[in-house]
C-alpha cells in the first residue's frame, strides 16, 4: 500500500515538473508561438520603421491635397454665386463635397466634432457673407496646413475646419448651429 502511494507521489512530481517547464518555455513566446516583436531581426525592423515613414509622407501629402480640392471648391462656390446670385444643386453637391474634405481634414489633425468653440464673426451671415467667409477660411487653413508638419497638430487648423463646417452647415441648412 505504501508503495503504491510512493509511486502515485512519483508520477505527481513527474507530471507538476512537466507542467512547470512547459510554462517556462512558453513565456518565451508569446501566445500564438511567435516571438515578441522586439526579437525581430533588425533588418526586418529597419524596413518597417522606413513603411511607416512612406505611409506617414503619403497621409500627409493625401492632406495637403485634401486642403487644395477644398479651395479649389470654395472658390468655384463663390464664383458661381457672384454668377448666378443662388445656390444651385451642382453647388449643394460641392457643397456637400467640401464638408466631407474639411472632415477628413479635422479628423486626421486629431480634431472632433466640437464646433462650439469655432466661432463666426459678429456680422449676419447672408449666402454671399457666407461664401467670402468660406474662401477665406479655406485659404487659411490651407495655408496653416502647409506651416505644419506630418509630426505635428494645429490648433489653429482644427479650429479654422471646425468653423467652416459651421460656414457650409449654414450655407445648406440656412441657418447658423445652435441659434
């Protein structure tokens, strides 16, 4: 009887060692048996890091991109308000074009959906006000798109997208947020 209990504790000993080193060699992988990213060859993390630098350069020439189309559309706004003195549907689809740009714009600068702090000037705005306005502000953030860098964040630019949605809401819904 006690040899049988001998021989159960012997296999207990033998099975929690088993277990103690296959813990061991798992801690150094990671779940999935892959080893951490840190044990990468350098080479394979030089190339990496220089895929990351091109996708940075590419998002940041999309933006400025993004930046001209916009003052590109903003003007060809205006034109044709001068021309035509209304709004016509072609200019409500470039309109509406112009609002997905400037978002895309805000949201890559790391802005959100606050435009409470994007403030109009103290004139009424009329459809022609509304139009100047736009213009302006499109070149502006344009040009402060291209004072930054694709390593850094302009608030003036957040704050200069988050007032033109403001400016194209009220050009498509007549009238101003929150009033």
């Amino acid at each position: 009887m006690s040899r049988i209990f001998f021989q159960l504790f012997l296999i207990f000993l033998l099975v929690a060692a088993m277990f103690g080193t296959a813990n061991a060699q798992s801690d150094a992988t990671s779940r999935n048996g892959t080893p951490p990213k840190e044990d990468l060859p350098t080479g394979i993390q030089e190339s990496l890091a220089k895929q990351r630098i091109e996708r940075e350069k590419k998002d940041y020439a999309e933006l400025l991109a993004r930046g001209e189309e916009a003052v590109k559309l903003s003007g060809e706004l205006e034109k044709s308000f001068l021309e035509n003195n209304q709004i016509s549907s072609t200019d409500q689809k470039k309109l509406d074009r112009l609002e997905k740009l400037v978002k895309k714009i805000r949201n890559e600068l790391g802005g959100d959906d606050d435009d409470k702090t994007a403030e109009l000037d103290g004139k009424p705005l009329s459809v022609g006000n509304a139009l100047k306005t736009l213009q302006n502000n499109t070149v502006k953030l344009v040009d402060e798109l291209r004072k930054t860098t694709r390593y850094s964040v302009s608030v003036v630019a957040v704050e200069s997208s988050n007032l033109l949605l403001k400016v194209v809401r009220f050009l498509r819904f007549g009238k101003e947020d929150g009033k």
